[in-house]
C-alpha cells in the first residue's frame, strides 16, 4: 500500500485541486501538505531575503541556503509523519527537477512512494494563475516545463483539458 503519494508540476498546474480530490476518493485519511505549507509557514522576513525565498517580477523563484536548511528539514519532518503512519500527500513543485526529486528519494527512502508528474498546457496554467489571482504572474509559464526535467514518474497526468477528480481517481487506482 502506497504511503507517499508526491505530486509534482508547475504553480496553477492543479495539484492541490488533484491533492483535495484524492482527500476524497482515497479509503484512508490522507494528510495533505505542499510547498505552499512550507512557505506559508516560514517567516515573512524569508520571502524579501536572498538567503530566503524571492519570487522575482518575472515569476522566477529565487531560494537561498535558509529556505533550503528550512526545506531540507521539512522534507525530512514530512517522511517522519509517513513513517509514523500517516498518509501523506505531497504537492511540491521540483524547481531544480531531478535534483528535487533526489532530496525527496533519499528522505522517502524506505516508505512505499507514487510519483506523479502533474502536467497542464504553459497557456492554460497561466490563464488560471491570472484567475486565482495570488501568484506573481508568469510564474506558471516559467515552471511548466522545468519542474519535470529529468524527473521520473509513476504515473502522469495532465490537468489541461482533465478535471481534477477525474484525475484523483486515475492516481488512487494506482496508489493501492
């Protein structure tokens, strides 16, 4: 039985849609926590600091040698709950791609992990960054591609033209 289930793309891809979906069809209690949480959680000080977390005009992501202290121990927190029992759901963007995925690999090491690589159109990603209206425009067309670099998957799914629960329930018929 699946333990982790990290769900992977660019900002406004529909991770944390296809996150709350699975919340709903999955049999368990899941837990679901995300990049967002982690950032959310930091210090306002972190997100005007180059040893922070900047999110430049352009949408570029900028992080510094705290945020990554801070998110190594994240990471690390996020497989104790695994390994204590709950079911986790992460929703993360692999801003350095495969590099990413290797801190994740290594803190996930011995629990049952789906990787999922959730993948939307630049353009549809963009028109909903527009719509939600509480990201740095641009920041979706810049990740929607590098996010998956060099990543391996389970399992993909693209949120271009497919609802989220729609895609929840293809990733639970894996996650069993």
């Amino acid at each position: 039985m699946t333990e982790v289930i990290v769900l992977n793309g660019g900002s406004s891809s529909g991770k944390s849609g296809i996150a709350r979906c699975l919340q709903a069809v999955l049999q368990d209690p899941w837990l679901a926590l995300g990049t967002d949480t982690l950032v959310d959680a930091m210090p306002a000080s972190m997100q005007a600091s180059d040893a922070g977390i900047e999110f430049a005009p352009d949408g570029e992501v900028i992080v510094g040698p705290e945020f990554r202290a801070l998110e190594a121990a994240w990471i690390e927190g996020v497989a104790a709950m695994a390994r204590a029992g709950a079911r986790v759901i992460v929703d993360e963007v692999f801003l350095g791609g495969a590099d990413s995925q290797q801190r994740w690999q290594e803190a996930l090491r011995d629990l049952r992990v789906l990787w999922v690589g959730v993948r939307c159109d630049s353009a549809v990603a963009a028109g909903r960054e527009i719509a939600r209206g509480d990201r740095v425009i641009g920041m979706a067309a810049s990740q929607a591609e590098v996010v998956h670099q060099g990543v391996t998957y389970d399992l993909e799914v693209d949120t271009t033209h497919t609802e989220s629960m729609e895609c929840a329930r293809a990733i639970a018929a894996r996650a069993r």
